[in-house]
C-alpha cells in the first residue's frame, strides 16, 4: 500500500481553464503528483503535468480531475 505525502504548499494562479490551471508554487512537484487546491468557494483534485523554474519559484500546469463547492461554513469570506 502507498502512503501518501502531505505537504501544503502556497501558490497562487497564473492562468486557469475549463480543465486546467497553471500555478506558481514555492517548491517543485513531479508530474503525476495529486494535489489539492482550496480557493474561496472551491476545493479542487488535480494532477501536476509539468514543472518548470520561474524566477525564485515553479510554475506548474495541472489538469483538474474533480471539483467540489465548499459548505458555506468552510469558506473563506
């Protein structure tokens, strides 16, 4: 059995689409790797598909598998 890692990492959004999103992160992820993505009203499950250097960071591309609204009790106002 795999035990995942748990990491939180802060980021920020460089560009999203319908099915993507390229973020910039502070350290690398591999491709492959399965992250989670929390924005004000959103809780999103993706998968790292490159990781680039960008100045100081990283800037990584990411396909979306899922995407869940957060209970209103767990969102950030």
């Amino acid at each position: 059995m795999l035990r995942p890692s748990v990491a939180q990492v802060e980021g920020q959004f460089l560009d999203t689409s319908e099915d993507g999103m390229k973020l910039l992160v502070s350290q690398p992820l591999e491709p492959g790797t399965v992250i989670q993505v929390r924005s004000q009203k959103r809780f999103v499950l993706a998968e790292v598909r490159y990781c680039l250097p960008h100045t100081d960071k990283f800037a990584i591309g990411v396909e979306i598998t899922a995407v869940f609204d957060l209970p209103p009790s767990e969102r950030q106002s």
